[in-house]
C-alpha cells in the first residue's frame, strides 16, 4: 500500500477514534477543561421553612467556586447564621468543600452559552459528574452530584457530633437565578428510628 495511503488512512482512523471516544465518553472535552481556570461567585438565600412562624428568619450569604479544569474549591458563608446555630453545626468560617469532577461533556448548548456569557446556562447545558467532600464546624459531609443533560442532582451525606444527615437535592434554573431543593433525613447519631424528614428550597 502506497505510504501516503497509510498514513492517511492511520489519521483518519485516530481522528474515528477521538470522535467515538468523545461522543460516549468526552475525553477531549475533559482534556480542554483540564487547562480551563476559573472563578465564579454569587449570592445565597435559604428562606424559613415555616414562613408562618415569626420566630423563623431567612438565611443569606453569599458562594464561590474556584478552580482549574477538574478540581475546584467551594465555599458558602451565610450572613449571622452563627449567632442563631451551635458552634458544632455553624461558625462564622462557613462551609468549606474540596471537589473533583469526574466526568465531563461538553454539548453544543455549552457553546452556545459560553458565547452568551451565560455561565449559569453552559453549567446546565454541560454532562458531567463529580464529588466533593465538605467541612464546616465540627461536622464533616460527602456529595455526589451528576448532570444528564436533563436533571442537575446530587446526594449528600453528614457526620455530625450529635447528628446524622442523609439527602438527596436538585438544582433547576429558573430565569436569572437557580432553585435548589432538598429532601433529607436527619436523626441522633446511632439512632436511625429518631429520623426525621425535612424539604428545603433555597436560591443561587
């Protein structure tokens, strides 16, 4: 077979093998977000879950995450939120997370949202999955979290001193802003038959 031949013939079947490579797995995709810094803040507000009680306040503070490709630092400070909780469960040196993605895809949407300056909307419209382990207090806590393309969740679990939680969240954007809710249990440490069941809502 003539050189030429071969070697065009070798080009083509890597770049088959990128393409396949990317579409099910996006691992260029994932080598181009590994080069990728970023820094992303935004403000927080976790409103009462008994809106009725006038002994019930809404929390608000503010979030970060910063970065290169796929590890990324997350921190959530909540404004006072210390004076009304226990040193165990809240201090005034908030909730610190260290994550790593995964897996990441970019989509055409990514693109699209990217060159509209819309980091919300690329974070949603992009498949990836990932961790992240979380300390705040004196309580430590684990996440997972995955984006299909159609649903933004995670689960999450925290060890406290005195507590246990297990939950699930997921996150939806709504116009200029993101709606998270969650549902969990919560019980004394060594006593699942205490649980108790919580919904929340809260705003990115």
């Amino acid at each position: 077979m003539n050189k030429k031949i071969l070697v065009l013939v070798i080009v083509l079947v890597a770049i088959a093998g990128l393409a396949v490579l990317e579409v099910s797995n996006g691992v260029l995709s994932a080598l181009a977000f590994d080069q990728i810094s970023y820094n992303y803040s935004s403000k927080v507000w976790i409103p009462p879950t008994h809106p009725e009680d006038p002994n019930e306040g809404s929390l608000g503070g503010y979030y970060k995450i910063n970065g290169k490709g796929r590890d990324f630092k997350f921190f959530l400070q909540l404004t006072g939120a210390e004076k009304s909780e226990s040193p165990l469960d809240y201090t005034a040196d908030g909730l610190n997370g260290t994550g790593r993605i995964d897996q990441i895809k970019v989509t055409p949407g990514t693109i699209f949202s990217l060159l509209n300056k819309d980091v919300k909307d690329a974070m949603f419209n992009t498949i990836f999955k990932g961790n992240m382990n979380l300390t705040c207090a004196a309580w430590t806590g684990v996440t997972t979290f995955e984006n299909d393309g159609q649903t933004f969740g995670g689960n999450f679990t925290i060890n406290g001193v005195l507590t246990h939680w297990d939950g699930t969240y997921t996150l939806k954007r709504e116009s200029f802003r993101i709606v998270g809710t969650s549902d969990f249990i919560y019980y004394p440490n060594n006593h699942p038959s205490k649980a108790k069941r919580v919904q929340k809502t809260y705003y990115l």
